[in-house]
C-alpha cells in the first residue's frame, strides 16, 4: 500500500534533521476566496455581470475566474477579453493574499509537523516583492509554523518562471544538508519534478485545483484528498 501523510511523522520522529517542503497555492492555502472577492469587484466596473456572478459562491471557483464567468453562463467577449488583467492586478498582491484560507486540517498538520522536529520549507511561486508581506501575516494570521526551523522561499522577481524558480530551489533545498522527508505540491509536473529530484523523499499531491493541461503523475507520487485524512 503507498504511504500515508501520517506516516511521514514516523520517519520525521527516526531521522536526523527531517525537513518537509510544501508549496502553497492550492496546497496549503485555498484561493478561492480571493478569485471571488476580485469577482465582486469586477461587477463595480462591469455591472452587466452582476446576474452571473450571482449565481456563483467561492466554492465555484476553478482555474480561472474568466472560466467561472463562462459556466455562469456569462458571453460578453469583450469584458471577458479585460478580466485577466483586471484579476491578475488584485490577485498577486500582499493585500488580496489576506482572503485566502487554509484548506481543513492544514495549518495543524504542518504544526504538528513542525513540533515534531521538522524544518518546514514553504516553496512558492508567489513572489516576494509583491507578496511576501500578504503571506507571511496570512501565514501568522492561520497559525502555521513561522521562524525557527522555517524557510519561506518565494519567487525574487514576478516575471520569473514558475516551474523554473522551483527548478532552481532544488539546489537550494539540497544545501540545506538535512533529509528531505516529504513534499507537497498540487501540480502533477511539480510533483514529478520533486520525485526525480528527491527520489528518496515522499512526494504526495493533493488533489484540488490543477492547471488546465496537467502532466500525467508518475506512478511513485502518492494522491491524497485532504490533511485530516487518517485523523
């Protein structure tokens, strides 16, 4: 049977200087909330679009807001044409980072992991001048292990590649010298990165919100649904 996120504080409790790394949009923290607080706004500028977002709660919130829109119903190609910018300029933001919402049984995992003896590595692709303040008083605000043995690794610049800053962390984490145990991401291709990467790590991917063109997973990450799961 493949691991279970509990059995990681088995080997955190046997090994010398464990350390976990966890992304955070979409595995710790669930963004739905921001999408749905820049949806209300953008009824201010485009009041036409007011009956559709109506019919739509946070719990709606997929990939992309201009997706939401559609299956609302909502065909005004030339607003639709205008909300990615409107979102993107709210979304990467310190202000707007603060409406996020850790998912169930997030924040007390990484606690307890945390207390445990793991050094907890926060891997993101937020970026630290425009989100790093919003993230670290949210992170606060949630209660997840901040301080000692954290790291808070976020992207130097916005323009910078996703995948490739995570690329370039690997050698970051690697540095560290202690024994990476498990790692969390909710993208496939992040995943399977980690995997080849750390193949002696745990890898799990949660299963939330993806991108629209996932990688097939490798066969040795493991899937979990929630960090209550086994509680």
């Amino acid at each position: 049977m493949p691991m279970t996120i509990r059995q990681v504080f088995d080997i955190v409790r046997t090994v010398e200087r464990p350390l976990c790394v966890f992304d955070i949009d979409s595995t710790l923290m669930n963004t739905a909330q921001r999408n749905y607080r820049i949806l209300q706004e953008a009824v201010l500028t485009y009041p036409d679009m007011g009956p559709f977002v109506a019919k739509l709660c946070h719990c709606d919130m997929g990939y992309t807001i201009m997706d939401d829109l559609r299956r609302a119903g909502y065909a005004n190609d030339e607003v639709l044409g205008k909300m990615n910018e409107f979102w993107k300029v709210r979304f990467f933001t310190d202000e707007y980072v603060l409406y996020d919402e850790p998912y169930p049984g997030a924040a007390d995992y990484v606690y307890d992991l945390h207390a445990a003896g793991a050094t907890i590595y926060y891997l993101s692709g937020r970026d630290e001048p425009g989100m790093g303040k919003g993230t670290r008083a949210s992170f606060a605000k949630h209660n997840f292990p901040m301080g000692d043995r954290t790291v808070m690794h976020l992207k130097p610049a916005f323009e910078m590649d996703d995948f490739l800053f995570k690329l370039d962390a690997f050698a970051d984490i690697k540095k560290l010298g202690r024994t990476v145990v498990a790692i969390f991401e909710n993208e496939p291709g992040n995943a399977n990165a980690f995997k080849e990467h750390f193949p002696e790590a745990a890898v799990f991917l949660i299963r939330t919100i993806t991108s629209k063109t996932p990688a097939p997973l490798r066969t040795d990450v493991i899937a979990f649904d929630s960090f209550k799961e086994g509680q």
